[in-house]
C-alpha cells in the first residue's frame, strides 16, 4: 500500500461531516471490504480515513410500522441477514445478503457500502431497487434523500459529491402479501461475484418491479419493462415472452473476463422466467 | 508379514501435527521473523516480451530505509531444473508478464515498495509468442540462444533454432500400416488451459548469505530443500556444502513448490545487505503473474481400432504451451511419452510431446504432473472412439486394458505386483450403478424438467517421474527411554508423510506410536539427503529407506543382546519395545537398556550409541531411447478409476455432481483416514481443473485473472454431494508392506470423467476445459439450435 493517510473515527455526525469538508481526499470507511483491497492494490489513493461506524445514526437500524426501515451506513450486511422481520417483508433484499461475498466478507461488509462501491453487479442494488429505497445523503448542508434509482451513474460511479457521506438507506414498508425473490448467476457456487442478478417483485396488487445487476453500467431498474407488463396477465406463459423481452434492456460488458455477453443474455433471460414463476407460484416465494 | 496382524499400518491415527495445526501453534516461513531482517519485494514487468532499454534506480536507492536495490546487471547467474535457462533478475529482455526485473530489500515492506514504485524502466515492446502455433512457427524465438543453452543430456531434447524446449518421442510398431488396416479411425483435439496451484501458503524465503564467505543459509516453503541446495549451488558456482536449507512447516506445495523460486534473490539481496536476514513472501498476485504454473496444453490425438474394439494404433501429438523457461516443464512433457497413452495396451503407438517455449509465466510440476493433461485427452478419447463404435465404454476399456503380462508403450511387461487397472475400473463402475449410456430418447424424457442425470468413467494411471537414479534416506536415533527420533530428506507438506512414516518404523520396530517421533523443520545440515518431496514417491521411497533404518536399528540392539545372552544372533527376536530369546523369552532387554551400549554391573560396557541408518535408491530404472522411447521409467505404477454421476441445468449449465466414486490401487494402505483425505481432497482439485479454473490472457500476454476474484477454486458448497474413496490392495512386492503412492493420483482424470458424463447427459462431447456452466450452457444452445 503506498497511500499514507491519518485515521479518524468520529462519534457525531457533524464532526464527520466537518472533517468531509476540511479534508479532501478523503475515504469513507465502513467495512472496508471495497476499500482497503483498493488501498493495498493502490488502485486508490488517499490522504484521509474516515471511520463513520461511532457515529450513532449510522448504526440505526429500525422498522417503523407504515414507514418501513432504515438502514444505518454501518450496519453490515450479515446483520441484514439475521433480521428475521426483514426476512419476511422483503426477502430479495434477505436474500440478495445472504449472497454477498463469502461469510467473513459479510461480518464487516455493510449494505451502504455495497451501494455506493456501486459495481454493477453489487448484489443488494437490485433487491432495493426494487422497493423503491432512498439513499439518505449528509453533508455540512445537511441531510437530502435521493431515490435509489437515479443514484448509480456509471461503473463505480454515483452522484455522491466528495464532502457527501451517506448515512443510510430507507425502505418504504409493504403490505402483506408483497412478495420478492432475488436470483443471481454465478460461475461457482461458493463466494463469487454475479454474472448476471435479478430482483423481481410481485404487490397485492400484482403488480411486478424488476431490477437487473451485472448486465449494464449500471443496477437498473427496468421501469418500462414493468409497464408493458403491467399490461399484460401473469400467467406461466408469460415466463417465456419475459425472457426474451428482457434483452432488449441489457447491455452487457463485451469484454468482460467474467462472462461473455452471449451467456449474460441467456441467463438474464433464464433467470428472469425462473423468477417470474416463483412469485406466481403461490407455494414459492 | 500377515497384514491382519499389523498394529500400525493400514489403521487410521491422527496426523502427528494435527494439534499444532489447529491451535495456530505450527509456524511458517511466513510467520518468522529474524533480528536485524529486511523485506524484499520486486517490480515485475508488464509486458510478455520487451528490451529493457534503461533501467534507473536512482530514486530508489535513495529513499530512507532502503538497504540494496538489485538489477539483471547484479544477478549475472542462470537457474535451471533441466534447461539452465532463466535469469534470477531478467537482463536485456523480458520474456513473460510477471518477471522480476528489479528488487529492492528494505526495512519494511512499505517502504520495499514504495521503493518499487520509484524504479523507472524504459521498455521497448517486442512481438511476443503466445500460442502453441506460434511456437511451433518459430519466426520468433523465446530464447534466440536455445542452441546455447546447457541441458539434461540423454533426457530432454531441445531443437535447433525453435521454440522447442524438448522434443521427446515414443515410437512403438507402425503406426501407419496399422491405421490403414483399422476398421475405424477416430480423430480429434482437445485442449486445456494453463492452471495455477493456489496453495494456502504462497512462496516465502528468508536467506542470510555470509558477505564474506559462500556461505548461505535459508529458510523457505520449499517442497525439496536439497535441490534448492543443488541448483543453487550450480547457478552461483559455490560448493553445495555451503547451503544450508530448513524448511518449517509448509502450507501446501502441490507441485509449485518443487524445484528453486524465490531462495536465489533472496540471497542475492542478503549478500548486497552485508548478510542481513531477507525475506521475500509471495503476495497472492506474484503467486499468478510471477510463480510458476501448469501449462496449457493441446493434444491432437488419432486412434484406429478393430470392429470389436481392439485398439490397434494411436498416435499423439501433445504440445505444451509451458511458458518462458523450462523449470519442470520439459519433464512435465517427458511424463507423456511413457505415460501419455492411457493405462492401455497398445501395439503401434507414436507419442510427440513438445515442450514449448511461449512468452507468458512458466510452468512447471502441479500435482500428477503430465496426467491430468493427457489423460483429459486419452480418456475423452476412449469414450468417443467408443461411441463411434457402438460399444458400452466400460467394454471398450476393459478390452484394452493393462494388466499382468500385457506390455506399456515404453516396453515394460506388467506383473500381478504392478497392481490392476481394472479391478479400479469395475470397482468404480459398481459404485455408480454404471449400466452404459443412456438412450437419446432417455435423455429426452429427463429434458422435460430442465435438468439431465449422465454418469461417466475414467481411467489412470500414473508412475512417479524423476531421473533413474533417485535416491532417498532415513536415520533413526534412539533415546535412553527407548523413544525413537526418525529423520528423512523429504518434506511434510501436508500430504501427512511424516505421519505415514511413524506408523512405518512404529510397525516395524513394534513400539507404541506415541514413542516415535519423525522430526520436523527438515534441515539439509542435519538431515539425510532425499531427492525431491514429489512424484508421489514418498511413501514408496522414503517408507522402504525408513523400513531398513528400523531393521538397521533392531540389528544392532541384536548383536548387543547376543552377548548379553550368550547366544547366536538368530536366537533372538524383537517385540514390544524388548529384544528377547525366542526360546527364554524371559531373557529379554529392552530398547532402552541398549539405546546407548549395555553396562553391566560392575560397569563394564558393550555396544554403543545405536543409530539406524536405511537408504533406497530407484535401481533398475533407465532413461527412455531418444527414438522409441523404449526403456524402464517406472518405480512402480499406480492404477486408478473414477466413475461419476452428476446433473445438469440445461438452461444454466450448472454441474452438480451427485456421486463421485474412485478407486485405487495403492497396494497397502497405511494410514487410511489421510489417503481418503487425499483422495476428497485430490478429486476436490480435480473439480477445479474440469469445471472452473484456468487462467486467461489478452492476446498480447497480459494475465488477465491474478487473483481469486476471477480464477475461481472450488469452494465448500462446489464439494460433491458425495465423494468415495475406494481403496484396493494388490501389494507391490518391493513396496513398503506392499504399498504404492497415491498422493497425486485422485486429481488425474477428473475433467475426463466429468466431459464423459456429460457427453451421456447432453449427448454433446466437450473437447476443451474449463466445463463452466458458461461453456456448457452455450453449448446446449448451439448443440440445439443446429
């Protein structure tokens, strides 16, 4: 590592967005899971370290009946999987945890992290999505929400400002019967990154959010794909024409070392036919 | 000696280390830290194949903390297994991606590096080589002085003016006449790509050279401590005797750690430090770019047969894409001359394996070097010679192969002590319910629920190789209290030999397990010399030289008794830690009361210190006729088999192996629980190499998967659902209690079997690995589309 940096780990919001403002070139630490593999490979550099998981706020991590949750930044992503009520009301975001890296990773990698490392294929992008979360965004400012959705702007690239430090995410709540499954493809079974991830989502009023990881620059959103089904009635046929309608939203990395485009195509298809039929399948999900 | 009656051998006690291990108590060269020691690390180059026009080390020499900075100018010495080929620094010109051009010791490792980075080279990038048929084309030379260049003469056969490495040939029959009058003749390719070890422990050395003698001293991770002390020796011109190695606890080796890396830098950077300690710990990324491999390999191969399957000729061509310089590649290349057909008996026979030179890291042993390769090609072979002949695959092999008084390629004639093939074969097919292929219209009914049952076998076998001479040794030292210490030359890596050769010498010494000790942190200044810890030969070897160190040993004690008692030597018997007449077995010593001579009671004593002292060496062997490649490679064979039943995602090209089953005749078991951990383990490998590893370049050499974030290992959840260790026993007649080795053999084959199961799921036959649900996916789409 040829960075040399100070460390400093706050107990208050406000001194952490001060020294944001006083020190540039500075890295936000959460986990550390992202940052410090690119600090030893010196991919990135910094002269600052700052440690956000004193500050109380940020280890929030609360249900609000009516409101939904709120995921503090320094909450890690295996305290997301443990959380059994999280289980029950969104289980592609439970699942989209469970999924993350290797179980080690996941005792320190947080799910803010993972959003705002903002690889395409981060495995919790596309089971927010989904849910319509909000990234809740501080800075000497102060605090601003942004949806989810216009949050990503390219690989490993948000609208987040150098003196802006995310403090959470919010989830709005669900009815019951909301239901959600996450599905990715990978080329082991063990910890390995996704070739292609799917979160769809399926509201009592059967109506049907899909988000994509890992075949774009970007997690996306599949808004226009959820009106054209929207017109349509969700049947197990309409597995088939979903597949193959699905293509048409990626774009998928021509020289990826990890999947050529041909298969992410394939699967992206596959996956989403496969998830489509479990949220129909009133015994899945 | 009955096998029934055996205390030790054949049972299964934990290894020795195991508690040590567990508890984090065992240390290695990673963990130590000398006084006064310097970290060492190297700017590698980022090119397959340039000039180093300049070098400028000015900036760095310059930083505080920094203590030598080496170029190619202050390494003038070439290292070589086989081919004394490689720089210890490159000088001139770059051949791979990934080679040290330049190395800094310094206080720590932060400011080694950032040492490093303030090193400026000026390169001029030069066309490179980076396929077997640009090898083979020889308009560029990876070595314009290959004709120069010293080598193993009589064993390997570099070419003129080529990339060729080594050439080596068996020519058995006539090939041609044969395949004329064949009732078929079968053709085909198939490739694999080069693979890494992926050890827990990367390459670590720490040496101290004497700046003012030659005298140098190492500690490292090496599998084989005196051909470190060997071949270094030779590169820096000094006396063998001036090397020391010691070699603590390793972290796994399989093949990677055989041979010389990184002790002659770290040397050379002690030297240029006035003697400090310098270590030098691979990071996982040099364990990649800049540490030797396994080649890739193409094998274009021709087989021709009777109508009722009897193989009448076959002829190979292996090329081996195995990097800048030779290290154990050439060797790797050797193994497919004598091995390189299949455990089959075959009249007309032609095999070419060409070891070549391309400009990307260098290969070198990985575990059953050579095997895994061609048997991915010889097995695949077999199954689809036997489709095109319409005879169960299982027939097709049982017709072909090796057993008593048939002969190899290479001219051996097998004897019921070489061990059986086929009792491996049927053993495994058993296991696997193994009825023949499946019907299209079976398959088609499974396709109706998007995943497709198909069940495969395969065949090995594998000899060690190493050169006719090999040699090993053990000594035994006994205490006061009859406890005994045993030393060999080999290493523990963690194939758990040291354990094997406890229960060896407590066999035969008929002493409790708990008073055998076999020393660890091997030290060639104390330790008896052996070879190299590879080949799977260890427990052959080194169990047959540990076997006479203990009757050595028991001989002495013998003669001490023999005038203890009075009587003729013959009268006396060992047992139970005693040395006792047959006849008044209430005369007896025990081992104590003779470990350091024998007093009387009025103080006279006989005897003396007993030590143990047993050797072996591979007799009988020969190098192979550069034309035929006829002669006797083979200490002794190991057969084997693999059957496997698996499933497949037709949509995803998921694998998941329901059952593995393989069998193995290793003669004698002597610990069971850690050959069955070898074998898990072994097939566990093996998994890696058929399903998900392989590493890839761009087209102008760079490695484009240095790390595990994208060369993917099997991981806890790939395990199969179930994996059987069979274990068969013919004994070998000179094997330690009729034992052979087995370390290596579980990963041979692997990829076979799985593309052969494949092939009666899908239908389709997979002539290239990795089988990644990518490959497979794509094609069953293609496969279906056409």
């Amino acid at each position: 590592m040829l960075s040399k940096f100070d460390y400093y780990k706050p107990v208050s919001l406000e001194k952490a967005t001060e020294y944001l403002n006083e020190n540039s070139e500075t890295k936000i630490l959460a986990g550390g899971t992202d940052l410090l593999i690119s600090l030893q490979k010196n991919k990135e550099r910094c002269k600052h370290i700052l440690d956000i998981k004193a500050i109380p706020e940020l280890n929030r991590f609360t249900y609000t009946e009516g409101r939904g949750y709120f995921i503090g930044a320094a909450i890690t992503v295996n305290q997301i999987s443990e959380e059994k009520l999280l289980r029950e009301k969104y289980p592609a975001i439970s699942q989209g945890a469970d999924a993350l890296g290797s179980y080690q990773v996941r005792n320190r990698a947080t799910m803010v992290g993972n959003i705002c490392n903002a690889s395409p294929g981060a495995d919790l992008a596309a089971p927010l999505l989904v849910y319509d979360a909000k990234v809740h965004i501080a800075s000497s400012e102060g605090i601003r929400a942004t949806d989810l959705c216009d949050f990503f702007t390219g690989v490993k690239k948000t609208i987040l400002k150098p003196k802006d430090l995310v403090i959470g995410i919010s989830i709005p709540d669900v009815e019951r019967g909301d239901r959600s499954v996450y599905l990715r493809k990978s080329r082991i079974k063990g910890a390995d990154l996704c070739n292609v991830a799917i979160a769809l989502r399926i509201n009592p009023e059967n109506k049907l959010s899909i988000a994509l990881g890992a075949v774009s620059t970007i997690p996306m959103r599949l808004f226009e794909l959820e009106r054209k089904i929207a017109e349509r009635e969700l049947t197990p046929e309409l597995g088939d024409w979903l597949a193959a309608e699905i293509k048409t939203y990626i774009n998928p990395r021509r020289d990826s070392i990890r999947s050529s485009p041909e298969y992410r195509y394939l699967i992206t298809g596959v996956l989403a036919k496969r998830g489509l039929l479990k949220l129909i399948d009133k015994e899945g999900a | 000696m009955d096998k029934r009656q055996y205390k030790y051998i054949g049972k299964s006690p934990d290894r020795s280390e195991a508690l040590e291990k567990v508890t984090g108590r065992a240390a290695y060269v990673h963990d130590m830290e000398l006084p006064g020691m310097l970290y060492a690390k190297a700017l590698h180059s980022p090119y397959a194949r340039a000039k180093i026009v300049s070098i400028d080390v000015s900036a760095a020499k310059a930083l505080p903390g920094v203590k030598a900075v080496l170029t190619g100018e202050d390494a003038p010495y070439l290292v070589g297994l086989y081919m004394i080929d490689k720089r210890i620094i490159a000088k001139d010109i770059v051949r791979y991606q990934g080679e040290v051009v330049a190395a800094v010791a310094a206080t720590d490792e932060r400011i080694a590096e950032e040492a490093v980075s303030l090193i400026k080279v000026e390169y001029e990038v030069l066309p490179s080589v980076q396929t077997i048929d640009e090898a083979l084309e020889a308009k560029i030379l990876v070595h314009e002085d290959i004709n120069d260049l010293e080598y193993m003469k009589g064993v390997f056969f570099p070419q003129k003016d080529s990339n060729i490495a080594s050439w080596n040939k068996t020519v058995r029959g006539d090939v041609e006449k044969a395949f004329e009058e064949s009732y078929l003749v079968v053709e085909n390719e198939m490739y694999l790509p080069a693979a890494a070890h992926t050890p827990l422990e990367t390459h670590a050395a720490i040496a101290e050279a004497d700046p003012y003698s030659d005298r140098i001293k190492i500690w490292s991770s090496a599998q084989s401590p005196f051909a470190v002390r060997q071949l270094m020796a030779k590169s820096f011109g000094i006396a063998e005797s001036d090397i020391q190695v010691i070699i603590p606890y390793v972290g796994g080796g399989f093949g990677g750690k055989a041979g010389i890396h990184l002790e002659p830098l770290s040397a050379l950077l002690s030297k240029a430090c006035k003697g400090r300690p310098v270590k030098y710990k691979a990071t996982r990324e040099e364990e990649f770019n800049q540490l030797p491999t396994r080649a890739a390999m193409r094998g274009r191969i021709k087989t021709g047969v009777t109508k009722d399957g009897k193989i009448t000729a076959m002829k190979v061509y292996y090329d081996w894409d195995s990097g800048a310089y030779a290290d154990y590649g050439v060797n790797v290349g050797k193994t497919a001359i004598y091995s390189g057909a299949g455990a089959y008996e075959i009249p007309n026979v032609e095999i070419h394996s060409r070891t070549l030179y391309t400009n990307k890291v260098f290969s070198t042993a990985y575990r059953g070097f050579g095997h895994l390769e061609t048997h991915w090609v010889i097995e695949r072979q077999m199954d689809m010679v036997a489709q095109k002949l319409g005879i169960d695959p299982y027939d097709f092999r049982m017709i072909n192969i090796l057993g008593p008084g048939k002969t190899t390629v290479s001219g051996e004639v097998i004897t019921e002590s070489t061990g059986s093939p086929s009792d491996c074969l049927k053993a495994v097919a058993r296991e696997i319910n193994w009825t023949g292929y499946q019907s299209e219209e079976e398959r088609e009914i499974q396709r109706k629920t998007g995943k497709v049952r198909g069940k495969g076998l395969a065949l090995l076998h594998k000899a060690p190789a190493m050169p006719a001479f090999t040699s090993t040794a053990s000594i035994i030292q006994i205490d006061g209290d009859g406890k005994v210490k045993v030393m060999i030359g080999a290493i523990d890596i963690g194939q758990g030999a040291n354990t094997a050769m406890r229960q060896i010498a407590a066999e035969v010494l008929d002493i409790p397990l708990e008073n055998v000790e076999v020393v660890w942190e091997s030290d060639t200044q104390k330790n008896p010399y052996d070879w190299q810890t590879v080949a799977s030969k260890l427990t052959f070897m080194g169990g047959n030289a540990v076997i006479k160190a203990a009757e050595d040993m028991i001989k002495q004690m013998k003669e001490v008794a023999a005038q203890v008692f009075r009587c003729d030597v013959s009268k006396l018997s060992h047992g139970d830690g005693y040395i006792y007449h047959v006849h008044h077995p209430h005369k007896k010593l025990s081992y104590g009361n003779l470990a350091r001579g024998y007093s009387y009671e009025n103080g006279n004593a006989i005897g003396g210190v007993i030590i143990g002292r047993g050797t072996y060496i591979a007799d009988g062997l020969t190098n192979l006729d550069k034309e035929t490649g006829e002669g006797l490679p083979a200490l002794v064979w190991t057969y084997g088999a693999h059957g496997v039943d698996l499933e497949v995602d037709l949509e995803t090209g998921d694998v998941h192996i329901l059952k593995i089953a393989s069998a193995f005749d290793l003669g004698q078991a002597i610990n069971k629980k850690m050959i069955e951990g070898q074998i898990m383990g072994g097939v566990l490998q093996g998994i890696g190499s058929a399903l998900s590893e392989g590493l890839k370049f761009n087209a102008e050499g760079k490695l484009l998967n240095p790390t595990f974030t994208d060369y993917k290992i099997p991981s806890a959840k790939d395990i199969p659902d179930e994996i059987v260790p069979i274990l068969i026993e013919n004994p070998q007649a000179d094997g330690p209690f009729g034992a052979r080795g087995v370390g290596e053999h579980p990963m041979i084959s692997v990829p076979s079997v799985i593309g052969n199961a494949l092939y009666d799921a899908l239908g389709i036959n997979f002539h290239k690995l990795p089988l990644n649900p990518e490959n497979i996916a794509l094609a069953i789409a293609a496969h279906h589309t056409s």
